[in-house]
C-alpha cells in the first residue's frame, strides 16, 4: 500500500506527490491571510485514493487522478476567546 493509493505503485505515488508539490506551490503563491496550511482529506488522504492507467497506442500509457483532492485549510486562530469572570457571565 502507498502513502496516497491503495495500489504498491511507485509512479503513482510520484503522480499524486507531484500534484500535491504544484498545488503547495500555488497555495503558497497566494498569500493568502491568516492560513496555517491545509491538509490533504478524503481518499488520498487516508492512502486510499484512485488513480487510473489509459493506455495511448502500443508503447505509450498515461497515469491520471481517478478523483478529486480534497483539502482542509487551517486558518490561524484569529481571535482568542475572552474569559468571563462570574461576576460578568451574570449580567
């Protein structure tokens, strides 16, 4: 088993490795405010993602995603939760 597929395929796993590198890349391109990162979810994320092998002629044979990435951003903590003190939580 793989780190992103179920299959024990090295140009697989390079595929999705690959993939996720440019998307890191254009995330990180964005700047976008107050984001800690993201997190690779769903299927590729458990290592149980799917990719598909389409053969093209006699001697040629592309890899391709078999489904989509899913990600979870992580925004940084924006704002901290102010501690009431009992006298105020009675008001």
């Amino acid at each position: 088993m793989g780190r992103f597929t179920a299959l024990d395929a090295p140009d697989m796993e390079a595929l999705v490795s690959s993939a996720l590198a440019g998307i890191g890349r254009e995330v990180t391109a964005l700047a976008v405010p107050r984001l800690q990162g993201v997190v690779l979810g769903g299927g590729y994320g458990r290592g149980e993602g799917g990719v598909k092998r389409v053969e093209r002629g006699e001697l040629r044979v592309e890899s391709t995603l078999s489904n989509d990435l899913d990600f979870l951003r992580l925004p940084r903590r924006v704002c901290r939760r102010r501690r009431r003190s009992p006298r105020s939580a009675r008001r």
